[in-house]
C-alpha cells in the first residue's frame, strides 16, 4: 500500500516539474481578435464601452465598478467580479469615438495585457474590433491557457455589448 502511494505522489511530483518547465518554454505573450457589427453609430457603441459605472448592468461578469483618480486625464477603474476578484484597468489611448486602448495595472496577477478597441462607421451602424495584447506570467497558467480559447471574453463582451445596445 506504502509503495503504491508513493509512486502516485512521485508521479504527481514529476508531472508538476514538467508541467512548470513546459510553462517556462511557452511564450508570455499572444494576440487574438474579434470584430462585431452594430446597428448603431460609432457614438452609442462608445458611449456604452466607456460607461464603466453601467458596465454591472449589462456585463454578468462584472459585480460592481469604482472609479479611481485619473491617471494622465484618462479613466481608470477597478473591476470586480461575482468572485470578488478584483482587475483595475486604465485607459491609455482615449480618442473618443474611434480608439480606446485599456490595460490592466495590478502587478499581482498571473496575467495581463491590453485591449486596443477601434470603433469604425458602417453605414448607419458601426464595425467595432478588439485585439487583445494578452500576457500570461504563470508558467502553469501558460500551459492551461493552451487548452482555453483566447478569444473567450472578448466573444463574451461583444455579446453583451450587442444584448445592451439591442444590436444582437
């Protein structure tokens, strides 16, 4: 029973090493994208996107925003979940209503990055694309990244934007 027990926490041992060394292999940073089209003007779709104090209304994974001070006269804010996981984002690009370009700030979590969303006319509606500038630090969070979409919560948030602005 002793040897059977130990061969299991020894495999356990050996599969966690090469899960961290493959990890370690992987590339810190990706690039995904998705493009939705709305029926409104480039104006609402912006005015929604920036209206992070509505965001708990219309985004299920959002439980509450605050916003905290400007950061060089741009929007910055601290979202968290129904988890009650926190994320605090600032807007670095703020061309309104073209080009929004948010990062996440905490230098806590395993992963990081920016969405760079650009809002274009399309005949009496808009085209919007966010292309996400993704960085996963955690060499286990690296790996299980390889078996989840990365495109996931921008498919998510575009739903939801769609769903706010009737545009679904």
């Amino acid at each position: 029973m002793m040897t059977w027990l130990v061969r299991v926490v020894v495999g356990l041992i050996v599969i966690g090493i090469v899960v961290f060394i493959v990890g370690s292999l992987l590339p810190q940073n990706h690039t995904a994208s998705r493009t939705a089209n709305f029926s409104q003007p480039p104006e609402t779709v912006w005015a929604a996107m920036t209206d992070v104090a509505a965001f708990p209304s219309w985004r299920s994974d959002v439980a509450t925003v605050a916003q905290l001070a400007p950061q060089n006269d741009k929007p910055v804010w601290r979202e968290t979940s129904h988890r009650g996981e926190h994320i605090t984002y600032a807007a670095e690009t703020w061309d309104p209503p073209r080009h929004l370009v948010t990062r996440i700030t905490d230098k806590n979590l395993p992963f990081g990055g920016s969405w760079d969303y650009a809002l274009m006319p399309n005949g009496t509606g808009s085209t919007l694309t966010i292309t996400e500038h993704g960085e996963i630090y955690n060499p286990v969070f690296k790996v299980v990244s390889r078996f989840m979409s990365k495109t996931a919560t921008m498919d998510a948030y575009l739903a939801a934007l769609k769903a706010r602005l009737g545009s679904g």
